[in-house]
C-alpha cells in the first residue's frame, strides 16, 4: 500500500479544535471492484444560507432575468379567453371523463396558453435557483448548531488570530505566546462544551416569551425542539428491503397506490363539479370573484414565514422575499391567467415525498404500511 501512495499532506488549520492534526492521503488502486455509493436520502436539498447572502447581487441578478421574461411574457399573460371558449373547454373535459379517455384542450387557444403558462413558471424557478446558485451560499443538512451564540463566535476568531500569531512565531512550545495559544484554544473548547450541556438542561427565555404572549402554538414548538428531543434515525429495513433507493421507490409506488380513486363514482362527481364551476364562475363574460392584485400577492409574500422546507426544485419563500419585486408581478399575471383558463403548470403535479412514521417509534415502522407520506408541494 505504500508504494501506491501518490501524495501525502497534513492538514493544519485554525478551525480544527482538536488535539489530533489530519493527514490527507492520494492512493492510486485499481483492482477492477466497484465501491458501492451510499446516497442520503435525507440530504436531498442543501440548505441555503440567507443570513450569510450577497443579497445584492442577486437582488440584480433575478431583476435581469424576470425583466427579460417579463417583456416576453407580459402581453400573452394578459389574454383572457371568452365566456364560449370556456364552456366549450369544460364541456369537452366533461364528455373525455365519461368516456373514460383523458382531458385535452379543444381550442388552439388553451393549448397555446398550456404551452405559455408551463414555460413561464419554468422559466421564473429556473432564475430564481440560478441566480440563488450564484450568490447564496450553502450548508449540509444538520450542520448549524442552534446552540451557537455571539460568545462562541467571538472566541472562534480569537482563536483563528491566535492560532495565526502563534504559526508566524514559528510554533513555539513555551513562552506567553504559547500560553496565550493554548489558553484561548482550550476556553474555545470549554465554552463549546458548556453550550452543548447549558442549551440541554436550562428552559430559555423563548419559553418564557411564548408563555408571556400566550402564543401556546409557539411554545410547544420551542418545547418539542429544546427540551423533548425524540431520535428520527431511520429503520435499517422497510419490508426487508436495504437498499436507500429501492426503499424509495418501494414508498413512491405505495403511496401512488394510495391516491388512485377508489370508487368509480368519483368521476361523475368531478364533472358535475366542473359543470356547477363552469355556471358559477361566469356570469355575462365577467367572472364573478376579483383577480390577484400586486398588493394582495405582495403582501401574502411579505407575510409568509421562513425557514420551512424547500420544494423538489430548492425553492423557499426566501427565493422571492429577496428576489426583485418584478417576480411578484409575474406571478400575478401568472395566477390570473391560470384562473382566467382553468390550467396550472404540470410542475404543480410534482412534490418532495416525505415517509412520516405512524406509530410511537421509528424503530417499529418496519413495514411500508407503517408510514404515511406528506408531500411538500411548489
């Protein structure tokens, strides 16, 4: 094995708290096997760090994307179909319902309007993400520490200064700049470990603030993440099945199973539901509830609440609080007009598939009846 080492290095660095120093080797082995790659579910997405963002720049980077998109888009997403024109649609889902076979759009019109809605709701996730890929940076999944402070923060320099000072002296092992080397290094790890145990054991004023704002809501949650901490590890076998991948798509086609419509009278429910929408919703051409406006969008933007979990295309809340203002007008032409013709992007049809244990443990749920999937959806 020695003989087919190509480099060697020690890796010494500030941030490294502990005794030990890291070697890096490069081994060249090629013995014809295959290592077998473990992909972690869990990690789908990385998590964006939007308090560490060159919010700026991609402030300017969505404003010249949306802006092009907007002037390509803005005249097509203003069209709005005539009162025939939308009954004619809904008559003709009606009948393929009937006869069993699937919807299509009888006019060129709500076909070229599928086209356009679909392109523009790509097209808006695909500058927001771009643009976030460019100026956000990104973290694995669990690797903030809540327990981190200003405290910690404040010695963690002090000890990349230190450890600077202590390197350009030449290393010594004696005299006050080692002392002082090995007393910040020693208090960052002490203060790290009080963290840990202080942040286990002591209520936090967050408690007290929930209780004293009544905010019962709140206050559970803050129970449930600092004090009732349950373990999540997942089973090492579903239906005794190993394999990540194979568990997946053993959960994806239970759970498809599950959304089939079990009796058939649903679908004559559906189209007396589209035939009452289709009476309702327009009275002499003019629908009868009002349009999205900028102000309402806006508003139920700026009031959305962060920190939730990503889409399967990465996009949160965040991707659009600090996006250029354009995108909310983009998205409400986009809205009216999904309203105004009856038709969502196909990309709604997509989700994030989560398996969520039924019983008490996750160790019991060894079947795939034991779990229910929640769908985090665009």
């Amino acid at each position: 094995l020695v003989n087919k080492v190509v480099s060697a290095a020690i890796t010494d660095f500030a941030m490294n708290g502990s005794d030990h120093i890291p070697i890096i080797l490069e081994i060249d082995i090629i013995d014809g096997r295959t290592i077998p790659v473990v992909d972690n579910i869990s990690s789908y997405h990385d998590n964006f760090r939007w308090d560490h963002a060159d919010v700026i720049s991609y402030y300017e980077l969505t404003r010249i994307g949306l802006q092009s998109l907007l002037n390509n888009y803005a005249d097509v997403l203003d069209s709005r179909p005539d009162n025939d024109t939308i009954r004619s649609c809904v008559e003709n889902n009606i009948s393929c319902h009937l006869s069993g076979q699937a919807e299509e759009a009888n006019t060129q019109e709500f076909v070229r309007m599928k086209i356009v809605i679909n392109e523009c709701y790509s097209q808006i996730v695909n500058i927001l993400c771009g643009a976030a890929d460019q100026t956000i940076p990104k973290v694995k999944v669990n690797t903030l520490k809540f327990w981190w402070d200003q405290e910690l923060r404040a010695l963690k320099q002090q000890s990349i200064q230190v450890d600077k000072d202590w390197k350009q002296a030449g290393c010594p092992r004696s005299g006050p700049i080692f002392l002082a080397y090995n007393n910040i290094k020693r208090t960052y790890k002490q203060k790290i470990r009080e963290k840990k145990k202080e942040e286990s054991v002591t209520i936090t004023n967050e408690l007290h603030d929930c209780l004293m704002q009544k905010n019962i809501s709140q206050f559970w949650k803050t129970w449930n993440c600092k004090i009732n901490k349950k373990s999540f590890n997942l089973p090492s076998t579903v239906n005794k099945v190993f394999d990540q991948k194979d568990v997946a798509e053993l959960f994806g086609e239970y759970f498809a199973s599950n959304s089939v419509p079990s009796e058939p009278c649903n679908s004559t429910y559906k189209c007396k539901l589209l035939k009452d929408l289709s009476n309702k919703m327009y009275c002499d051409s003019l629908l009868l509830f009002d349009n999205a406006s900028v102000e309402m969008i806006d508003c139920i933007v700026a009031e959305m609440k962060r920190g939730v979990a990503a889409d399967v295309h990465n996009i949160s809340i965040e991707h659009i609080q600090k996006a250029h203002p354009i995108v909310i007008l983009l998205l409400v032409k986009l809205f009216n007009c999904m309203i105004a013709y009856g038709i969502v992007p196909s990309a709604f049809g997509q989700g994030l598939c989560v398996p969520i244990p039924k019983v008490g443990s996750i160790q019991a749920a060894m079947s795939k009846e034991d779990f229910r999937g929640i769908t985090i959806s665009p």
